[in-house]
C-alpha cells in the first residue's frame, strides 16, 4: 500500500477541509469557549458531519454508515486539527463506534451504531482514572449483583462526557491493578442512578468530564465484549484512538507550522524580514524535516490498523510518540517566533499550543508510546 | 493520487511478481548473502580489479547480474531489470524479508546511473550504463576541491579547449575509493568568465588517463576511503561531457539529490539485531528483562521511535515521486535526518559498548570494528553536504524563505 492518499482520500479530504475551514475555523473555538457554550460544540456541525457520511465513517454499511477504514478516519481527524473544531468525531465516531463494532454483539451493534452513523447519538470511552493514561490500571469496581453488576470509582478526562449519551465504562471484575486479566467494558447510560457527571472546564477548551460511579446499577446485557477478558479489546480500540489522535497532532502541527513559516516571510525587524535570518530559518527547516517525517509514521500507522488492528500496535507506538514530540516542538517553535505576538490571546497560535498539551496527554503520551515500544522490542 | 487505486488485474499480476520473486531468492541467494556485510572489504564494488571475497558473493553476484537486478529499475537495454515502480518496491521488500545484501555497491548505480539516464546522449548510456550495471566499471566523483567544499559551485580545476579534447589541470579532494576507481565523474570549469554557477560542465574520463594521480587520505577512523586527486594535463574527449558544456551544474544538483538519498540510507537501519539487545550484552538486565540503564534505555527507545518514522517517511518519499508528488529538494531533508539519526545510532553504540567498545587493535574487537564505525560517521553530515547545508536548502528550496 503506497504511502499517498488515494483520489477518493484525496476527495474526501477536500470536501472534510471545504466544510471545516468554512464553517469552523479557529474563531469558532474561540466563541465556544467565550460564550461559555454549554454543549461545548455545534449541534449543527454534527448534523452536516452525518449528512455526509463522517459520523458513521467507521461504522459498517449494514447500520447505516460509510464502512470506510482508520486512514479515512485519520484524513478528518488531520482537518479537526487544522482548525481545533470541537467535535464529537474522536469520541464517537472513531473510539466509541469502534469499540461497539469490534466488541459488540449483534444486539448492540444494531441498537447503537446506526444512532452513531445518523447522528443522534453520542458516545464516549471512560477509561482513564489516575492523572496519567495507564489502562491496565483501571480499578473501579464492578461487582456482580443479582443478574447484573454494580459499579463504584471515578473516571477523569472522559471526552463530551457531560454530553455523551452512553458511556462505555471500564471497569474491574477481577484482579488487581496492573493485570490484564480481569477487566471489563460496560455500556452505561450516563442518567442512570448513582452516576455523577462533573464538566471540566479544560486549558483547551474543548470536552472533557470528571464521572464519579456510586454503586451504579447495570444488568449482564450492558457487558460489551467478554466479562474479565476486556485487555485485548481495548489494545485495538485505543490504538484506533491513538492513530486518529497523531492524525489530529499532525494536522495541528502542520498548521501552526505553515502559519508561523508566513508570520517568518511578514515580519520586519532590524531592517530584515526575520525570515531572513538563518538561526530561524535552520529551526523551521528542522521543523518542517521532524512534521514530514511524523506525518509519514502516521499514515503508517493508519494503513497498519485498516490491516490488522492486532498487528499495529508497534506503528501505532511510534507514530503517536513522534506526534507529541513534534507537535510539542511545533507549537512552542510557533509561538517563539511569533514572539510577543504570540503570547497574545487575541492570537490564535496559543490556541494550538494548548490543544496539543492536550493531544499529548490523550491515550498516553510520548514517553508512555516509547516505553510500550522498547517493551515490545524486548529491552 | 494518481496511481495509487491500482485494478484488481494489477494487483494480482503484482501478487504473481512477488511469489515468483520470493521462491526466487530463497533458491538463489545463498545463506551466507542474507546478512549484512561485517566489513568494507565484504562488500562488492566490482571494477576492472575487482574480486570477490567469496565464493557466495560471487555467485549471489552474478545471479542478480544475470537477472538485471543489479539495477532492477533501469531499462533492459542498458542491462537493467526494467521492472516498475511497484515491482521495484515488491523485490526490495522481499530481499529485505530475507535479510539479502545488496550484490552490488556501485557509485554508478547510484548517482552516476541516475544522471546518465536523465542526461546523457544515446552512445554515452549504452557505453557506460551496461558496464555499470554489469560491475565491469567502477566510478568515482570528483566533486569537492580543497576550497570548494560546502561552496561546491566555486571550483576552480580548470578544461581548456584543444580542438576536439579539453586538457584538464587541478586538484579534487574527498574523492571516495578513486585509488580504486576505473573511471571519475568530474566538475571542472570550462568558462572561468562566467558566473560561478554556469561555466561548469559534467565530464567523464578514465582514471588511467596520463596525468591522473591519487593519494589516499588517513582519516580519524583509521582507514582511508577518500583520497585527494589530481590532474596534470589530463587529456578529455569534448565528446565526454555529460549534458551540454557549461551546464553541468544542472547534472551535478540532479546526480546530488542521488547522493543525498543514497547517504541518508546509510544507516543500518532495520537490520542486524535490536539496540537494546546489543546494548543489552554488556550492561544486562534487571529481573524484568528491562536494561539495566533506565537512561540509555530510553535513549535508546527514542531513536527506535525515530529510526521507525523514518523508514515510513523513506517509504513515502518513494511512493510520493511514484506519484509525481515529490519535491525534488526532499532528498536533502531526508539526507539531513538520516546521516544525523545514524551518528545518534554510533553514539549509543559506543555509550552500550562502554569500555568494550574503546578497544582500537585486537581480534576481540575485530580491529576496533565499532570505535571505526562510529568515528566514520560523523563524515555522514559533512559528505554529500553538510547538515547546515541541507537545512538551508530545505529553507530556501521548500519553505521558500527570504534571502537563503
């Protein structure tokens, strides 16, 4: 499989971009965050994302969606992060609907994915309980009750929790901490009694919830995938996460770049265009190499997952590593050069940098994907 | 975008290329070709002096030969293996599965070629580039001059016009193997009065000509694979030069951006085994079977990171001028990451080696076998042009910044 996109990938990402650019680019953030948006994002956006065709991008055509693969899915993910545009896509679209499809029964998969592909459902993954992304230690508790489970701990960083419609819930039916064996994903309804939805205001501005679980009530047929063997389940489904996220940083980084190499030919000081200046120039060089090479090592990722799920965990690893380092770089290079400028809030390039730390955080960080890849390597 | 939705028919007649490729290599390759090199003198460079260290270099050698594989991308008539693109890419992948050596290392394959197929008139490719292919000829570069290094274009070695000949006189430097060379590639200055870039021309002649003379310079790493180089009135066919007289710059730039993708792939990369396990022989490991050197081990695992997203990026710029989507300045980002990517590698090497690996002269460390390495490397940003060198291109070039 050749490392380009395809006419029709290409196609898709000019109507994604024509769409994004047009009806949320940065300024749209920024009124969310300004006007203190309850929803966090555009219903109406949502509505045109099903109309054509991207809510249900990864959902198969038999409920109702496009049955495309994770490469289409990194293209849309790549333009949400040239303009920051809030929006369910990651949560639902991408992590949710994968996890219902590669997990679901065939009960599940019919009740939900066609909601996901229409649009009138949201969907979100709890996952993470500690400040840092460490799945294996999960440990809210679910323990059998009667024909189903009850569920008690907390999740933090759970994305469009305040606004989710279902939440999908990992949980510990046995083992300890730290052990693969014994976790368990659990469909939620986030109205049921006992649970308790915290917004969380985040640097970026973009969704995210603290959810407290209180003894919270669900019967043996919320169970997604098989009871105590969740581990592998969700290795693909956070991959799927994690590929559409470096596709989002890649997106981001390119565009901070692009915007701060303008800033570099518009600028005068000293008499010059500070573009003229080789300590900048050798830095965005340098920049433009580290974003070319990271887009590469996505796109590898991407077609390693639309393969075999199973087998992308290594190109997975090293292209979300290589996403937070460079989208790191980009964004304090971005606003360096931009120098006060871009210290600015009336400056979008802060917008970018705060995203990233963001993105960085999500589905482990750099230091966490080149851990799992020197594990995997054996040293 | 273009080519990349390939029919059913095309991928199926791939799927035929790449089984009947694989069946055969694993009949042809001998075991002892399907690892890498240990040494310069394992590695086949052919030439009229040329001979093998081996008797499965020779013959893995002439197999290939035989197939045209030694340059499967150039076209039949020039003794080439005229495969495509696609096919191109299915047997490097496949020798790659088994780990096989290159069977020929050639400067003619791998900037010369390129420049005489783009460049050259009809009888100078079908004199030099089956010659080529074949390992009949080996070629050197005059390029570098004493002062004309990373200012290649203000190079002063001199062609003056004598009826149907040039008389060549000057000296070139950092002339990789041209003790060993049968022929040179050369940049000389045929018009002294023009601007430094256009009295340049790209000429070919025979290292045994009168007045050519070498001398092989002591590196820090021990060994000399480059010499300085000299011509005293050195007589060349006009009907030598490559492309028309006075625009060999546009050849040289062409034949560099070769160069450059040719030393950014210099690196090990992907083969032999992991760092972490070499690294892992002399530091050991803790009861998890992690190195017993949390800081090397996290040094080590960011190169991995990065030497994998480089192979994809290497990939891609393949797929990429496939699809005339590439830009022809690429090759010197690329030829900036990979030389810098290798010295990290070298770096690491020498830290996991510790005491080991500061061992200059015995059996045990076959001759100082990885501090050779390693000082040998830091060439890699300087050959070919200097890192600086690349970043100001890639400014210039691809950014389109002002005044670089």
């Amino acid at each position: 499989m050749a490392l380009v996109l395809t006419e029709e990938q290409s196609m898709l990402r000019d109507s994604a971009r024509g769409l994004i650019s047009d009806k949320a680019p940065v300024s749209h953030l920024r009124h969310l965050r300004d006007s203190k948006d309850p929803t966090g994002f555009s219903k109406e956006l949502w509505h045109s994302f099903a109309e054509m065709g991207f809510a249900g991008l990864l959902v198969p055509e038999e409920f109702g969606g496009s049955g495309l693969g994770y490469v289409e899915a990194g293209i849309i993910m790549e333009e949400i992060g040239r303009t920051l545009m809030p929006s369910p896509f990651l949560a639902t679209s991408v992590v949710a609907a994968s996890a219902l499809g590669r997990g679901g029964n065939a009960a599940q998969k019919s009740e939900y994915l066609s909601r996901i592909a229409s649009g009138s459902l949201l969907a979100t993954l709890a996952i993470d309980e500690g400040a840092k992304h460490r799945p294996l230690q999960t440990s809210l508790q679910a323990v059998r009750a009667g024909n189903g489970f009850k569920l008690s701990g907390a999740k933090a960083l759970v994305v469009d929790g305040h606004v989710a419609d279902l939440l999908i819930v990992a949980a510990r039916t046995a083992g300890a901490a730290g052990e693969r064996e014994g976790l368990t994903l659990f469909l939620v309804d986030p109205k049921a009694k006992g649970v308790a939805i915290e917004r969380t205001i985040m640097v970026d501005a973009h969704n995210a919830a603290r959810i407290e679980f209180a003894n919270v009530e669900v019967d043996a047929d919320s169970v997604l995938g098989e009871v105590d063997q969740a581990a592998g389940l969700l290795d693909g489904v956070l991959d799927i996460g994690r590929g559409a996220v470096a596709a989002e940083m890649v997106g981001l980084s390119d565009e901070v770049f692009g915007r701060t190499v303008e800033y570099l030919k518009s600028r005068k000081q000293f008499g010059k265009l500070i573009g003229e200046f080789q300590a900048l120039q050798h830095r965005a060089a340098e920049l433009y190499i580290d974003i070319e090479i990271t887009r590469a090592a996505t796109m590898k990722a991407l077609q390693a997952l639309d393969a075999d799920v199973a087998k992308a965990a290594s190109a997975v690893a090293v292209a979300k590593a290589r996403a937070g380092t460079t989208a790191t770089r980009a964004v304090q290079e971005g606003v360096q050069m931009h120098g006060g400028m871009g210290m600015t809030d009336q400056f979008d390039i802060g917008f970018f940098m705060k995203r990233a730390r963001v993105c960085e955080e999500l589905f482990g960080d750099a230091n966490y994907h080149t851990e799992q890849l020197a594990r995997s390597r054996g040293y | 975008m273009t080519d990349s939705k390939t029919s059913d028919s095309e991928s199926a007649d791939l799927e035929t290329f790449r089984n009947e490729t694989r069946a055969w290599l694993e009949a042809n390759c001998p075991p002892e070709m399907r690892k890498p090199a240990t040494s310069d003198a394992d590695v086949f460079w052919g030439g009229r002096n040329a001979k093998f260290s081996s008797e499965p270099q020779r013959i893995w050698f002439e197999r290939m030969r035989d197939k045209g594989w030694t340059v499967p991308d150039w076209p039949k008539e020039y003794g080439g293996g005229g495969l495509s693109a696609a096919e191109h890419k299915v047997l490097r992948a496949e020798m790659a599965r088994i780990g096989a050596r290159p069977p020929l290392s050639s400067f003619g394959i791998w900037m010369l070629g390129p420049a005489l197929l783009k460049y050259g008139n009809d009888a100078q490719k079908k004199e030099h580039l089956p010659k080529i292919a074949a390992g009949e000829i080996r070629w050197c570069q005059g390029y570098s001059e004493p002062n004309a290094g990373s200012d290649l274009a203000s190079l002063q070695t001199r062609a003056e016009s004598d009826g149907d000949d040039f008389i060549i006189n000057g000296q070139k430097i950092w002339t990789s193997y041209a003790n060993y060379a049968d022929w040179i590639f050369c940049l000389v200055r045929t018009d002294p009065t023009a601007k430094k870039h256009d009295g340049i021309s790209f000429i070919l002649f025979d290292m045994t000509s009168k007045g050519v003379s070498t001398k092989p310079i002591l590196l820090i790493s021990g060994y000399s694979p480059f010499c300085e180089t000299f011509f005293d009135n050195v007589r060349v066919p006009k009907a030598n030069v490559v492309g028309q007289i006075n625009r060999g710059w546009d050849v040289a730039k062409y034949l560099l951006q070769h160069e450059r993708a040719m030393i950014s792939g210099m690196g090990e990369r992907g083969v032999g085994r992991p760092l972490g396990q070499i690294a892992a022989d002399t530091i050991g490991t803790d009861g998890q079977g992690k190195l017993d050197d949390a800081m090397l081990r996290g040094q080590i695992a960011r190169f991995d990171v990065d030497e994998a997203a480089l192979a994809a990026c290497a990939e891609r710029a393949v797929d990429l001028a496939k699809a005339g989507q590439a830009h022809p300045a690429f090759s010197s980002a690329m030829k900036y990451y990979g030389t810098e990517l290798n010295k990290r590698r070298h770096e690491i090497l020498m830290s996991a080696g510790g005491v080991d690996a500061l061992e200059w002269e015995s059996e045990r460390s076959r001759q100082g076998a990885r501090p050779r390495a390693w000082l040998r490397t830091k060439a890699n940003s300087i050959e070919g042009g200097t890192s600086e060198v690349m970043l100001g291109i890639v400014a210039k070039r691809i950014l389109d910044l002002p005044g670089a």
